[in-house]
C-alpha cells in the first residue's frame, strides 16, 4: 500500500532495491501487449521515483528474496527454465502454460489475487485503485503536504491527485467546522 499503480510494482526490480536507506527505486512497469505481459517504460516522466519502505514491509522483501531464490534453485536443478529478469514479482513455477517463471506477471491478475486475500482475510473486496485512494487519504491525514503526495503517487501535478484520489472523511468535515468556527470567530473580534 504504497500507492504504485499495478505495473509498477510488477516491474520492481531487486536491483532497486535499496536495502540500507529502505526504499525503492520504481524505474519499469509492466503492461500487456498483444496479450502477454511485458516491462517497459513508466506511465509517465513522471512516475519515475524513489519510494520509502516501512522496516515491517523491507523484512517482508527479504522473505520473499528468499523464497523466490529457492524457487529458482529448484527449478533450474530439476531441468527447468528461469527466465531471470531480476523482478520482485514474476510468475512463477506451475504457472500459466507456454510462459517461464522470472518473467513479467499480468498487472490485470493482481485482481484476483487480491480478492482472494480480502476473501481469505474476511475483509470486504477493494479494487487496488482503492488502494490508491485510501493511501492519499491516509498520508493527507498526517500532514503530508498534497506535492509531496502526488509525487508519492507519481503524479507531477495535484489536480489529477484531488481530482481522483483525495476524500474527505466525516472526521476532516467535523475538524474543518470547528477551524470554521475560530475563523469566524477572529473575523467577529476584529471588527
């Protein structure tokens, strides 16, 4: 949750990773085209940015370097191919007839691994957008300024991020009455 759209983080790259200053260089996404899914560029000049890492979410990485590395090894030992990319987030063994493990997942079956995460979670099903959104929300909450979370989201500009992320909340509504409140207060003793 940390407002990349669903090709960026299937392009991260463990190269990118920067594991002392915890963070992550987003560089690459993944789209598909003519029906497979493929790295390239970025959504837009934009998009391309360091983002940090919460230490419970690195050590999750780390894990997961682990496992993906014995995947490989496993692989590669029983005759197997690997396709090594260097992705965070590949297909993996078992997957999908006629594509290698290592290479680029499908951004669009994000969405029903999700919804098997919520389901498992017994939480109600969000799109990943969602998650976009509630990320906005959430670091507007704690006083981050609205640039810097725009380029959070690799936005250069904050119309798009007002425009389709950001949400008041009832608890923002009632903070601003009672700023209202004060405002009009000062304004009646100056007079």
């Amino acid at each position: 949750m940390l407002g990349t759209r669903r090709g960026e983080a299937c392009g991260l790259e463990w190269k990118h990773v920067d594991w002392a200053a915890g963070a992550v260089r987003l560089v690459r996404g993944v789209k598909v085209v003519t029906g497979k899914p493929s790295l390239g560029p970025l959504k837009t000049d934009g998009s391309e940015r360091v983002v940090k890492l919460p230490p419970r979410l690195l050590e999750r990485l780390w894990e997961w370097q682990m496992v993906q590395a014995a995947e490989r090894e496993v692989l590669v030992a029983s005759g197997g191919a690997w396709t090594d990319q260097g992705l965070i987030f590949s297909t993996r063994v078992g997957g999908r007839k006629g594509i290698p493990a290592g290479g680029p997942i499908d951004p669009n079956s994000l969405k029903t691994v999700f919804a098997s995460v919520c389901a498992e979670a017994g939480v109600q099903t969000l799109s990943i957008q969602a998650l976009r959104r509630i990320f906005t929300t959430l670091r507007r909450k704690r006083g981050v300024a609205l640039e810097l979370v725009a380029a959070d989201l690799g936005h250069t500009d904050t119309r798009t991020l007002l425009a389709f992320y950001r949400t008041v909340d009832n608890e923002e509504r009632l903070t601003h009455g009672e700023d209202l409140d004060e405002t009009l207060t000062a304004l009646g003793q100056q007079g």
